[in-house]
C-alpha cells in the first residue's frame, strides 16, 4: 500500500526482516510477508505461520502500541471471542524510530460489507463481545482523550503484564469516547469538503440530531468496530475482534458502529435488541458512524481505497436510516 499519511515512516518486509533479527533471533529464520489491510495507522506482516509483527505507520500510533502491550493480556481473559495476543515489544531500530509489536497470528477472513453470510449470528456474537466489554470494572483515567502508557518500561521481549484487577489500576479514556460536540468541528469541515459528493443537507439533519441526544453513563468500549477490525469464520461467525488501539472508558454508543458499516438492516434490528439500546443512544451511535465516515472519505479517497468505500457505504446506510425514522 501506498502512503497515506505525509509523515508515514518508510516500512517493508527488508526491514521487518532486520528488525526481527536484530532483536528476537530465535524468529529471525521465519519468513515476513505484508498483510493486506485497510488499517490507516498500524502496518501489519505475518511473521512465519503462527506470529504477526504490528508497526505504527505515524508518530500517532506509538501510545497505541504500548498500550496494546499492557491491556490485551488484561482484557483477554474477560471477552468471549479471540482478541491479539502481545508476545513481545520491539525497539526502535535499524532507522525505524518506534517501538513495534508481535503478536500471534489469528485466522480468520476480515468482514466486508454487503458480504455478511449471518447477519444475524454475526449480529448475536458483535452484541456478546460488547457486553462482555460493557461489563468491565475499572476507574476511568481522568481526562476525554487520553490513553495508557505502559505500566513498566518499554524494553524488548519485557514480560506481560498481569491479568486486569488489582488496587491503582486505571482505565484509559477511549478515543473519540467523548463527548460528541468534539466531534462537531471535522465533521462539519468534511460536510463542506462533500460538498457535490453526498446530501450534505440530509447529513448535517442526522449529525445535529444526534449533537441534541442525551449522553449516556460511560462504560468500557472498543471505539473503532470497523469491519477491518473484525475477524469472521468461514461460516460467517465472529471469530476474533482485533485493534483495540482507540479501546478504553467512553460513551457506549461508540460501539453501535456496526450497526450501519457492516450489518445489513435484519442483523442491525438483532444487534439493537440484543444490546437494550434506547433511542437517545441508538441516535448518538448512528451519529458516531456517521462522523467517522464523513471525516474518512475526503481523506482516503485517493489513498486508501477499502476506507473510502466502507465510508461511503456507511453515509449511504445512515442517510437511508435516518429518513425512514
């Protein structure tokens, strides 16, 4: 994949490679190959059969990768599906200015929009996944938008951390978890940016009811359920939810994502109903997905083809929504 991003770091399978080598030799003979992704922010390789190796593209995604390396662990034990496993954290090296993650290899296919083979199954596994993360007990770091850092230093081949519990143990805030009025600003830039694009007047209609919806008590979330973050089995089910880079204490809405940028209108009722969600939140949800989407497509649409259509095709889902209601 090309460039996305003016200030991405230079990453390919040479330097994979050198880096592996130069600080976990007993991997240095696997073979590296990239995995096609429509991730913006991390670049993914399979490292050998059984490991993947997860660099940030961006200066942005550092804070994700040490945090991943002391929250996957914690979470793991308490979510009914497969989520990453941490195996060791790389140092900058060899020209590559960032910490970096290996993690073991899960299979499964990503989900793509308009390809759901169980709408409703698959909407039935979203919904136990985001309970399960609902359920999660642990006091919110102060501040909106902050994340963890790692709770030791960051040095290759540290051991994990622990299981979640324990006295001090703060949560980090999602991203994009709070209040939507932070979102209020980009997203009217990139209404102006779709101009001629999009029903930019429709889409502002459905942006301002959900401003006006009444905020929920927050609770743990994912924050980013893209269907690039979705695993599925050959028969369609959940298989593994992964990138749990934006993950923390947030709106709860933030997880209803799904709903419009890959379930189809009987798998979106289910995960709905599955989840008790009230009007107020099923407005603000719709109105997070379509935020999100509004602010991808100008961006991505000439470099990062799977986000511009996803984007697209959440608008799409949205619009049709909210002029149904």
């Amino acid at each position: 994949m090309g460039r996305m991003h003016a200030n991405e770091a230079l990453i390919d399978d040479e330097l994979v490679l050198r880096l592996v080598a130069g600080q976990f030799p007993r991997w240095s003979g696997l073979a590296v190959a990239e995995i096609p992704s429509s991730g913006t922010v991390n670049a993914m390789y399979r490292l050998g059969d059984s490991l993947t190796v997860r660099l940030p593209r961006i200066a942005g995604g550092v804070p994700d990768i040490e945090k991943e390396f002391e929250w996957l662990p914690r979470l793991a034990p308490l979510l009914p599906v497969r989520i990453p496993t941490p195996v060791a954290l790389g140092e900058p090296a060899d020209g590559y200015p960032w910490p970096w993650l290996v993690q073991e290899w899960i299979p499964g296919s990503i989900a793509v929009a308009g390809e759901v083979r169980e709408p409703v199954g698959l909407a039935e596994d979203l919904a136990g996944f985001v309970r399960a993360m609902r359920s999660i007990d642990a006091p919110a770091r102060a501040g909106g938008e902050g994340t963890a850092g790692p709770s030791r230093a960051s040095a290759a081949g540290t051991d994990v951390p622990d299981g979640l519990g324990g006295e001090g143990i703060e949560a980090p805030a999602a991203y994009r978890g709070g209040p939507l009025s932070s979102q209020d600003e980009e997203t009217r830039k990139a209404l102006v940016q779709l101009e001629g694009w999009i029903d930019t007047g429709t889409a502002l209609a459905a942006w301002e009811s959900a401003l006006a919806a009444p905020a929920s008590s927050p609770c743990w979330v994912h924050a980013d359920l893209m269907p690039s973050n979705l695993l599925v089995t050959d028969g369609g089910r959940l298989a593994a939810v992964i990138d749990f880079a934006t993950a923390g204490v947030g709106d709860p809405a933030c997880d209803l994502i799904p709903a419009w940028n890959l379930l189809p209108a009987a798998g979106r009722e289910v995960y709905r109903e599955a989840l008790g969600v009230d009007a107020d939140a099923w407005v603000r949800g719709r109105g997070r997905a379509l935020s999100m989407a509004l602010i991808q497509l100008p961006y991505y649409r000439d470099t990062n083809p799977g986000i511009a259509a996803n984007a697209q095709h959440v608008i799409n889902e949205v619009l049709a929504d909210f002029t149904a209601r």
